[in-house]
C-alpha cells in the first residue's frame, strides 16, 4: 500500500554493533527516518501526518519491549531515550507532537496547519488541550489496556478503568462542546494538526470497549467517523500493521508518500501556457490576485465541464470561448489549483464527433474521448481526481436510430445520460422512453425561449416520472441580460418546477459566462470570490432556496465561464455562498458532491470504476 515491506532481517535483541549498522544504512538513505515503534499511538500520529503531507521516509523499528530505546547509540539521537525520533541527514527532532508541526511545513500534500494566525492559533490551543486535559485522564487507561499487558506487567486492571471513566467523560464533554462552535474539526471546518494528535487514542475506544462514550456525544462521534475514513488514516493503520511486531529490529527503507504527479498535482505556475490559441486569456487570469482556498478538505464533484479542441473550427461569435483548446490537460490545470476536486462529469460540447459515417452516429465519438480520459485517470498517473467519472452526451432523441446511439454509448463504462433538446414532440417522447429503460439521466439547458420550455419541461417530467432530469445553468440565460419582466417569470417557474417535480435537480452555475450579461469578461482585472458570491447570490439562492441542497449541485460549466473567472476562485465563491445561506455540514456535502454522485450514480471514490454501472 504504501513501500516495500522488503527489510534487513534482524534478531529483535539489540546490540551496539547491529547499531552501528543501521545507523550507517540510515544515513545513507535519501529519505528521512522514522525512529519508532509501529503500534504506539505517537507513532501513529506522526505517520498519519507524514501521509497527509505527502513525505517519503523510511521506518526504522525500534522495540521498546527490548528496551532498544536505552541503548547507548539510541541515546546519542534521543538523550531522554523516548520514540519517535525523525532524523533528516544531520537534522534530529524528538517528541511526537514537534515532528508534527515540522512535517505541517512541507511543502505539498493537503493544508494541515491553518493559514491564518487565528486558526493556527486554535490548532496549537487544541494540542495543548490534548496534552494537559485529554491525555491524563485517558493514561490510566491506555496503561491498563495496553502498555500493561504490552510490557508483561500484569493483566488488566479493570476496577482502575472504571475508576478513571468518570473524568475521561467530562473531559470528553468539554471536547463535544468545543466542537458545538469550531465546526467539523478541532480547529474549524479544516482537517488539522489538531484533529491528528487526537486520532491515536480515539482509535482504542473500540478495543477497550468503551465506544459508547463517543455515541453518547453526537458531535464527537460525528468527528471521529471523518477522521477515521481519510485515507491518511486509513493508509497508516495499514502500513504500520504490514509492519508489525514480527519485523523488529529492521529498516524498512522508503515507506512511500503516495505518487506526487508533480506535472499535475504540483506546480509553480498556474495557468502555464501551452497552446498559443489559449494564451490571451490565460495572461488575463494570471492577472488576478491569488486567493487562499476557501475550506480545502471539502470533497467537490464537479458536474458539468466540457472537453473540446475547437482550433479551425467555424463558430459563432457568441460561443466562442477563450480557451479554444481544453482537453485533459488543461483542465488537469484548474481540478488541482487548490480544491479537493474528487471528480468531475463532463457533458456533450459538440466536440470530437466522428468525421465519418451517419451523422447520427458521430456523436458516439465525443464519449469515446470522454472514456478514453476517464481511463486515463483511473489509472492514477494523472493524480487522484477522476476526470470524466461520468459523461453526458448528445443523442438525436428523434431519430429512428436513438436506441442504437445509446447502446453503442452504453459501451462506454462512464456513460450516465444525454443532453437532451427541445421540442418535446411525440418523436421525442418515443426516443426519451429508451433513455428511461436504460436508467438514463437527462441534462437540459434551455438557451432560446426557456421562459416557455421551463413549463414543457414540468409536463415532460410529470410524464416521466421514473426519469431523472438535471437542469442545466439554472435553466437558461439567467443574470441581468434576462431583465427584470424576464427574472420574476423565470423565479416563478424554478419555483414551480421545483415544487410540483421531485425527479427535477438543478445545477447551480454557468451563469458566468459571457452572454449572461455580468460583464465579467470586460474586467482589467478577473473578478475575487466574495464580490463574485455577492454578484450571482440573488440568482443562486433562489434556486437553492426553491430545490434544496439535495437537489441541487454547484457546476464549474468550465471552461465557458473561465472566460470570466478562475477555476480557484469560482468554487471559493460557491463556499461563500453556502456559508451565506447558512448550510449545515450534511448540506455542504450534498451540493458540493453527494447530489451529484447519487444523480449520476457515479463510483466512491478509491474504489473500482466498474463498482457502479452505467445503466
């Protein structure tokens, strides 16, 4: 899972000499070294932290049973004879908690220590807390439990646990209040160190049988469930245990970070140039002040890019983008510039059509492409977002041959539904019922006349009720291009819709571009999060307001609305906007991802791509 388990093999009885020679093999390693014991608690932060960080080291098993941690060699590198140590070249850090805050500087892998001085502030509060409150009323126990029958000091004591469950309890209470105000985390809405120094002992309150003190604290629980499924966590409890008790004594050289992918993951430069046709625009956006991201552990799907290479192509003035060429990538460019993107649905551009053959079948080409990228990202060299996890084509619904179209999609594992278009005319309806056998979605956008295809849409759903349909963009050019005789109508009918339609969801975006008349695009200088969030809030509130978070999914609708605003930006702008109205946590998830993955049934994320069918 994560390196090689392949170690010098070495008898778990120390000797100075078999010292002297892990010491020299440690020194000649690239990566630093973990002094430590694999079960510990300190350990287990220390690594949990490494993984979040995305830092290579190796392990070095140090038995405290045999007491390798008072030899005179451990000493010269810990004079107080205690793990874990980390030793990077000439470089020594003792104590598990400092090793922490080092590893929290690395450059790369997520944001575990908050940016600002405030929530910098309320992490280190948290550590001390865990330190001087937390720890000695859970020591007694931990003792007991574990350190006792590890050390073959005796068996359990279980009248000493129960004594000390009573002030691990208020302290436990204090901890659920804490969590009332600072929000998911310790230290906020963020994943932290402060969560981190907590984890080790939480993990225990299974094995001592004492779980019950987390489920009477709804709060507490709640935490310790999203901390226990980061893949941090997960990744350290395996790794540790593929380490285990039986490999004492031995160096397990490069216990591995996952992969970096720093031409994507990581770069020094946002919106590096690559295609001269980009270029105009690309110089405009790196105009813009760089904004810190905006609740960066928040998991995101995406529901609604394009994928397109429109260089020689005929195009009307008003569909022409910025981004002439935006393939995987580019868009690769804006899924990693700072948000927890997990992954994305890209819908029909018109783009990749098969040059030859009936003109009803060429479409089939643009989800061929769209397959071959969502291939090449599950196979992880491209980094962790799933680009394409689903697609959304165009199928002439009208045509004789739909149900052949959409067969020949359905090849595509990734395939989740169509485009569909107006009139919904009976040759329409008869194509829209082999979409409805295939367990289909339908994605409309209404671009000319919505105010009258928004009620045909009410009837088309009231027809089909076993259809899921997603509005597009809120439906249709929404903004102040549409005035205000056209606003209060279109309010009135999302309203409608909304209410008198549950198989209806609608995605909440797309209203930056060009032709919704904010103007964006004629800026000096690109637009920031919080002015934008105040700008399209009117809009984007009513239709939250009207469907719920759990029929709604913010959408990107890059990279047509890059044109006005940045990728980073944008999606800070929709966080602003949930915080505005004043969404919960479970709401959060939802209109950031949960609507989407449900709605296009798409796979959780660290699984195969095959767990969820198309159809």
């Amino acid at each position: 899972l994560y390196g090689s388990n392949a170690c010098l093999k070495c008898d778990s009885r120390v000797s100075i000499a078999r010292w002297s020679v892990w010491n020299r093999l440690a020194s000649d390693m690239a990566d630093p070294v973990l002094y430590a014991m694999w079960g510990t608690t300190s350990t287990r932060r220390v690594v949990c932290a490494a993984f979040e960080k995305n830092v290579t080291f190796a392990f070095r098993q140090v038995d405290l049973t045999a007491g390798e941690h008072k030899t005179p060699e451990f000493l010269k590198i810990q004079p107080f004879g205690n793990i874990p140590v980390w030793k990077d070249g000439e470089f020594v850090l003792f104590e598990a908690r400092a090793i922490m805050r080092h590893l929290g500087s690395w450059p790369g892998g997520g944001v575990i220590i908050p940016p600002t001085p405030k929530g910098a502030a309320l992490m280190d509060q948290m550590v001390s807390v865990e330190y001087s409150y937390f720890y000695p009323a859970f020591k007694p126990i931990l003792f007991e439990k574990m350190r006792k029958p590890m050390m073959g000091m005796g068996e359990t004591d279980e009248a000493a646990v129960a004594e000390q469950l009573p002030r691990l309890a208020e302290v436990l209470d204090q901890l659920e209040t804490l969590l009332q105000s600072s929000g998911n985390y310790f230290a906020g809405e963020a994943f932290s160190l402060a969560d981190i120094t907590f984890m080790p002992y939480f993990e225990l309150f299974g094995p001592f049988q004492i779980m019950w003190l987390l489920e009477e604290r709804p709060r507490l629980h709640a935490w310790w469930q999203r901390c226990a499924a980061r893949p941090s966590w997960m990744h350290a409890t395996a790794t540790l245990a593929s380490i285990g008790p039986a490999a004492s004594g031995a160096i397990h050289e490069h216990i591995d970070r996952p992969k970096r992918f720093p031409r994507f993951v990581e770069r020094d430069a946002r919106f590096a140039a690559a295609y001269p046709e980009n270029e105009q625009l690309l110089r405009w956006l790196r105009s813009e002040p760089i904004e810190p991201v905006l609740e960066p552990e928040l998991r995101i799907c995406d529901p609604h890019h394009h994928l397109w290479d429109r260089r020689g192509a005929e195009i009307p003035d008003e569909f022409r983008y910025g981004m002439e060429v935006y393939t995987l990538n580019e868009c690769l460019e804006d899924v990693y510039d700072g948000h927890n993107i997990v992954s994305t649905v890209c819908v029909q551009a018109l783009a990749f059509y098969w040059a030859q053959g009936p003109e009803e079948l060429r479409p089939i080409g643009e989800v061929e492409f769209c397959q071959g990228v969502a291939a090449a990202c599950d196979s992880g060299i491209y980094g962790p977002a799933r680009v394409c996890a689903g697609i959304s084509g165009f199928v002439d619904l009208r045509h004789p041959s739909a149900a052949q179209v959409l067969d020949a999609m359905l090849r595509c594992r990734s395939f989740r539904g169509v485009r569909a278009f107006g009139p919904f005319d009976a040759a329409f309806r008869k194509g829209l019922r082999e979409v409805e056998q295939r367990r289909l979605v339908v994605d409309c956008y209404f671009l000319f006349d919505y105010l009258d295809e928004l009620p045909k849409l009410m009837a088309l759903a009231h027809e089909f009720p076993h259809v899921t349909f997603v509005l597009n963009h809120l439906g249709g050019v929404v903004g102040p291009a549409m005035g205000a005789e056209c606003e209060a109508a279109w309010r009135a009918s999302i309203a409608d819709l909304a209410r008198q339609c549950p198989n209806v969801f609608c995605k909440v975006g797309g209203i930056q571009m060009k032709l919704n008349g904010f103007a964006l695009h004629e800026r000096v200088v690109p637009i920031g999060s919080e002015e934008l969030a105040d700008l399209v809030f009117p809009w984007y509130c009513h239709a939250i307001m009207s469907f719920g978070p759990s029929r709604c999914m913010f959408e990107s609708n890059f990279p047509a609305d890059k044109d006005s605003v940045s990728y980073r930006t944008l999606w800070n702008a929709f966080k602003r906007i949930a915080t505005k109205m004043g969404m919960t946590s479970e709401e959060k998830r939802d209109i950031f991802h949960d609507t989407a993955s449900r709605v296009y049934r798409l796979a959780p994320c660290g699984t195969s791509p095959l767990s969820v069918g198309g159809a």
